[in-house]
C-alpha cells in the first residue's frame, strides 16, 4: 500500500478525504515502474499481469468510426442511444435474457454501472458479501460508495466453486444488504453452473438482498460450457442487477461502453439520476458498439478456440512445474496459480527487478489485490491469457526457470502446505 | 422533485439507499416528456433548455475518428494517454497556465472530474460554499460524495458578480473545506475579475480550503474581456484544482473527455487512485480531442463572434420584454432572466403543453434547479443561446407574447418587487 503520511509540503494545504487515503491503489498496475525498468535494460517483458486482449476489435465496430457522418458530437440520451439500447434488447433477448431498452443505462464502462448500483443501493457501511478471490477494483467502488467487502472465500482445491449456502448464512447480518458476483470470473475464470445459481437466488430471497452480476465475459465461455445469467432466475426482478460491459466482447476496452440492466423500475430510476450527473456515455463509443452488435457469429467461435487452446498451453504448461497448482477455468481469459514462494508481491517485482531468462521475464498481478485481506493471497498470482501462443508458452518456461533460482522459493514441506490449504 | 415513495412492488424489494433517495434528477432534462408531446401535437421547440451547441465539431477532430489506423480499441493510461496529455499541458502553456502532462488526469468529461475532485477532498458532512445560482448537477456530485453545499448568493441586480469577502466569511464554518466556482459561469455567463480571483484567492489561503474552479467555457468570453485561470493565481498550487473539458471548447460534448488537474502532488495521487479503478477514459474520445488542439485559432474567433451576435439578440430581445430583466453576460452561452411569473417550473411546463406562437414555442430551464434551495429561482430560467440568429429571434418573440398570455403572470406591482429584490 502506498504511504500516505502527508507530504512536507512548502505551504499548508487542506487534508485528503478518508475515502481518498482508504482507496487502494491499482495492484495490476503498482509494477508498471518495474516494467518500465526491465524493458529500459532490454528485458522483454511478458504482460499477463492485465486483462487487455490481444485479439483484433471487429472491423465492424472500426467501420463506424471510419464511416462517421455527423458534424456535431453530441451527447447522447443519458441513459445512451436509444437505437444502441434497443440493438441491445435484442442481443440480450439471442441470450436468454429478456430485457427491455428501458431496463437499460449505458455507462461508462462497467465500472460506472458497478458505481452506480452500489451508490443507488448501499448505505455507508452496508455489507456486500463477494465470492473471493474477486476483481480488485470492487474495493475502490466500494470504498467510493462507503460500503463494506465481506468476503466468502473460494479455494482453489476447488477450482474455485461457489461455496455451499452455510457459508454465505454464517456472513449475513442485519447490515448485509448485497452479493456481487463475476460470473464467468476475473480473477478465476470460474463459470457458476445453474444449481449455484439457484443457490444464490434462494439466498438473496430469503434475506432480501440485491445481487449484482457481473457478467463482461459471458462470450467467454468453454469446453460446451453455457452460461447462464442472473436476470435467467425466476423471481428476481427486484433483486437482480445485471453489469455488462463491451470491452472484452468485443476487444474494444478503450471505447468505456457498458451497461446497468434492471427489471427493479425504482432502483432503475434511481440509477438514472446518477446516469443524468454525469450528461451521457460516450458518443464515439456508443456508435462502435452499436455497429459492434453486427459482429459475425464466427468472430466469436474464432476467438472462443483461440482462448480454449492459450488456456491449454498455459495452465496445463503451470500445472507441468514443480510446487504450481493452477485449476483449468471454463471462462473467461484468467487464471489463479498457487505458487511455491513466500509472497507474490515480491516475487513479482523480483521478476521484474531481478530476473530474465534468454532476455524475457513474465508480468503477473499478485493475489493479493484480489482478496479482502491481502494476505490471502500471498502465494498466488493472477495470469490473463491474452497474448499469442508462442509468448504463452515463453511465460511457462521464464516462470519455471524464475521458480528454481527465486531466493524466495518455499521448501518443498513448506510447499505441500500451501497446496494442502 | 420525483415522488420516491415505494413503488408497490408485487415482491418484496431490498430498499434503495439514502444518496440514491436524495440524488435531485436533471432540472433541464425533467420537462422533456412535455417537450416530446408538443412535438407530437405538431409543435416546434425551440431549445434554449440545454448547453448542446449546434456549433460544428472541427473537421481536424472528425478526421481523426475517419482516418483510425488502430486494430484493437485498447484501454489507454489511467491518466489518459501521455501524448494527448503532452499536448493538453502545451495548450495550458499557450492560455497562461504553466502545468506538466503529470499534473493532469484525463477524465471521462468534467463530471468525473468534478466527482473525482469530491470524493478525494471531502469527508461527508463537509462543507463546499458555491456562488449561486450555480450548475445544477454539482449538487448531484455532492449528494455523491455526502458534501454539504453551502450557497453564497449572486444577485442578477449585480449582474451576478462574486459576493463580498463578508459574504464567505459569514458562512465560513470549522467544517467549511472549499470553494467551488464555474468560470465563465454556468448558468449566469458571468466572468470573474482578476479582483474578484484575487478575493477568493485569499479567503483559500486564509482558511486553507480548495479551490475547485471549472473552466470549461475558457474560450468563450466576450466583449474583449480576459480568462484569468485559477491556476494562475499565486501561491495555491496545493489549494487549486482545475475541473475542464473538450465539450463545449470543440462542440464535441459526447466525447466524454474532461480533466483534473492540480499542482498538489497528494492530491493528484488520490485522485489517480480513483481513476485507476475506472481503468480509464474514452479512447475515441481521446483521439479526436488530441486531434483538436490542433483547431486552427480562426474556429474560435468565429465561434466567439457568433456567439455574440446570439447573445446580443437573444439578451437585448428579452430586455424588451415588460417585466422582464436579463444582465448582459461576458462568456459562456447562457444566460438567466428574471421574468414577471408566478413560478418557473410551472411557466416552462405551460409553454410546452399549452401554449404556442405561430406554431413555435419555447423549451427552457427553470431556475430552481441552479439554486441550492429551488424557491429561490422561482421567477427566473436559464437560457442557452446555442441555436442560429433566426431561431433566437422567434423564441424572444414567443416569450413575449407567451408572458403577455400566461394566467401566473405577476402583476406589474409583484413584478415591481421582484425586479428591485
């Protein structure tokens, strides 16, 4: 964490906000400089460490840029295009989903939507309860909205599965008013099936509670896996918020479209006040993703074999190294490994700082962003699979020489622990 | 104000949050329903209600979306991207402001800026003093981060000039923790002295508060007069912060990319923290605005001298109105008048459900939505003078046989009394 004793400024200045001291840094990026450093000395440097694929943005999506014929960019209705919005019933209703262009807001991203519901359901100091590891970043929106992670750990003994229903009951207090999954998960690349589904769709009924899905990489699903949403479950109109987002669907990260989707007309209105603050979603971005909704079926199947086949050289490649156990995600582009080492944020600096094998080094993001309590995750690492074969197959071979000569390497009882956790 | 009752929902529903009950919905945009019926009744509109300039986005900008070489639509920097901030701080240099691309934080338009901005300065339950009337949706800002506003009255008989130095310090409280100000303002078009800089200038120093102040009408002043930014004040580089935008400077207000920007290392780095968790701004939208520092100076100089001739017909026309006073503004494109009616919101409403001149009428925004208590705007509304000449020329014209009509209209006596107040 960054030290945030005040700095010995020349003049006085007026404090920072609790919120702003409280709001972790990026532990994806916290490395960067290190990176920065290694490609200075000539090392090429692996980037696993963030979930921006490699794989080309439609040429439909581009076209429209290419094609633009307005002369004044406006912006756009607040809660988005109403021609993008209904484009997007439609692809929800291809899903399974049945959803009405005015259950939608298009956002910011996915991470304006995940504000939004958190702002528009949350006191300060409510409890959401979070499947975890889970996405760094729901701390900083639950710090900006004053609300409190309760986490229910995952392991990886269990490739990461929903744990049973006490689990959950045990964590639920008067103030537990949400549960927020990722679904297929960052960091996991776990798929919930639909029994786990109906497991959180009892739990959220019997406590009233809201659940939010985070659902960005439903595209992403493999090996015959289907997905299936939480706006599918019966019963959850009022309680079910659906978080989308175009960046991955569509490797289209930098447009910053996405979408907060209700059947709750309350919640949805209140949304929209918060949609109305900020005038409107992005106008470029908006215009791509609604030409993005033409993207050919085969785009998909393409990228879908693409990603099963990086998964496979990666994690069957960890899973080949001494001390590494990394479970086989059915989504998604990410993978936990454990790893025999005494702390994954120094391991990957190491990496950066210290480490190059016939001129490359791997860059990971350390657990620890990815759990309640750091801690938790200091013998893991966070892998996306979003570079070519050939580099994925490179990472395996940096990491397995980098996990013999690391000063920080667990013995091999110390090791057996870890994986026995 | 929206009926937040509970909905008599068939299931029972959790309950929506405080902030999110709070959160005050869009003033300009709450009379769009009546303004759609008109429309339907075969009605033209004539929308002076909202700041979106018919003003054509410079072709330079629109290029660079036409001649987009990229494959993949990637996240840029959580700072936005460094050339684009490279050529920002160049731009800062050209009006005065002496910044490094370090300093600055490319946001998803000012709105986040401004959010960004509350939530790293402000505890809940602190205190930001604004001259009022003031941008409506700075209350939604604070409502986001639980900060109080505290409004300083600008009366339209001073033609809306800063209040004196007596007038801040009599609202100053141990929780006071800032000033925010718009300059050139929305709503009112009013454009601060280097006087009145300086009065604030030491009012921050003397009660060690920020200074948030949102340029983002910088090249919209007329008459000869000069911008004097905040950041070129003396001695507040850990006070200031500067709060801008793309949208109205290059009529691209759909592109969503403003900027933070302040000296204050601390607080730059609380706010990268926010930032962070957004991942980043609108990449489309980055490319066009770092395409449009390169605007040649003619568009603006025929921007200004449109938007002058506007004001002069849209300002001198309501002057000639019985009852009704408008003061003259020196930048922007808005303007607030205090008009011989009973009650604002309910005079807008009327003119587009029940009244029209030769088949037009007139879309404005009322007042009450720009004070931080609504009574106080109940004879005035903000025009936006963002349409052509002609355009301008009948709304004066509805207006004034629209006042000469309307059942609330003040008598000349209860008109008297509001003029002098």
């Amino acid at each position: 964490m960054t030290n945030f004793a005040r700095a010995t400024n020349a003049t006085p200045m007026p404090a920072i906000s609790s919120k702003g001291r409280l709001m972790p840094p990026s532990p994806i990026r916290k490395l960067v400089p290190y990176a920065e450093a290694a490609k200075k000395r000539g090392v090429q440097v692996i980037h696993l460490n963030i979930g921006q694929p490699d794989i080309a943005t439609p040429d439909v999506a581009l076209d429209a840029m290419r094609k633009l014929d307005r002369k004044v960019i406006e912006y756009s209705h607040s809660a988005g295009f109403e021609s993008y919005r209904k484009g997007l019933a439609a692809y929800y209703a291809e899903h399974g989903i049945a959803i009405t262009h005015e259950q939608i807001i298009v956002t910011n991203g996915g991470s304006e939507a995940l504000l939004f519901g958190m702002m528009s359901c949350f006191e300060p100091g409510d409890e959401v309860i979070i499947p975890e590891p889970y996405y760094a970043n729901y701390n900083s929106f639950a710090v900006s909205a004053g609300v409190k992670v309760v986490p229910v750990r995952c392991t990886i003994a269990d490739g990461f599965a929903l744990p049973p229903i006490q689990a959950f009951e045990a964590l639920i207090t008067p103030r537990t008013k949400g549960i927020l999954i990722c679904n297929p998960g960052n960091p996991t690349g776990y798929l919930y099936s639909r029994a786990e589904l109906e497991t959180l769709r009892s739990i959220v009924l019997k406590h009233d509670l809201f659940l939010f899905a985070d659902e960005v990489y439903r595209e992403f699903c493999y090996d015959g896996a289907v997905h299936v949403s939480a706006l599918a479950l019966d019963g959850l109109d009022q309680h079910a918020v659906l978080i989308d987002s175009v960046s991955k669907r569509y490797s289209m990260c930098g447009a910053r479209v996405g979408a907060f989707i209700t059947r709750n007309t309350e919640l949805l209105q209140t949304a929209m006040k918060f949609a109305q603050a900020r005038l409107s979603p992005p106008t470029f971005g908006q215009l791509a993703s609604e030409a993005a909704l033409r993207t050919p079926k085969q785009y998909f199947d393409d990228v879908v074999a693409e990603y099963v086949q990086r998964r496979d050289i990666l994690v069957d490649g960890l899973n080949t190294i001494p001390g590494v156990i990394c479970a086989k995600p059915k989504g998604a582009f990410y993978c936990v490994a454990e790893l025999p080492i005494d702390d994954s944020d120094a391991f990957c600096q190491w990496l950066l700082e210290s480490f190059s094998h016939e001129g490359h080094t791997v860059m990971m993001a350390p657990a620890t962003g990815f759990y309640a309590e750091p801690a938790t995750g200091r013998t893991q690492v966070r892998l996306a699979y979003v570079l070519e074969q050939p580099q994925l197959k490179l990472a395996v071979e940096c990491l397995r020489e980098a996990l013999a000569v690391y000063p920080g390497r667990l013995a091999p009882a110390n090791a057996a622990v870890v994986e026995s956790r």
